[in-house]
C-alpha cells in the first residue's frame, strides 16, 4: 500500500493522523481510498463538479504529478504521496 502524506491543517479530518496508507493503481484511486476512509476530508480536496481543487498539489517522491501524468500517475506499493495544499495571503 501506498502511504499519503496528510498536511498539518487537514489532520484533523484523518483523526490526527499524519501519514494513511492507501490503496490503489495510481493516484486518483489512491485519492478515491483516502476520501472513502476519511469522508469529511473530501470538500477540501474536491470541488462540487467531484475535481480536484485547484490549490491542491500531489507530489510522488518529489516529482509534482502535474509534472507527470497527473491523477493517472502509477503506484507502486512503496510509493509515497505527499499532499501539500497552496497557501495564500497578503
């Protein structure tokens, strides 16, 4: 299984857990297992139209899946995904 990197400000939504394993061929499902595990996570993630949000960055080691094939990014079992959401202000 792959492990999910959980950011600080969304651990409380995974019951203060930092890292989840998750399941999954590639990214998207990885993502699909981590917001059927942990339900109230899934609208700071996903806008209504069930896309991901803008703001939202997956990184696979240290490579941004933008820079790879997006939500289609494969998994291995060891793989670790780290999800870091932008911040903003002024």
């Amino acid at each position: 299984m792959a492990i999910l990197k959980i950011p600080t400000p969304l651990r409380s939504y995974t019951n203060s857990q930092a890292e989840v394993s998750v399941r999954g061929a590639n990214v998207a499902e990885a993502m699909g297992d981590l917001v059927e595990k942990f339900p109230t996570l899934k609208p700071h993630l996903y806008n209504n139209d069930g896309n991901l949000r803008p703001f939202v960055n997956l990184f696979v080691g240290e490579n941004n899946i933008k820079d790879l094939q997006g939500l289609e990014t494969p998994l291995d079992e060891n793989a670790r995904v780290i999800l870091i959401p932008s911040i903003a202000g002024g």
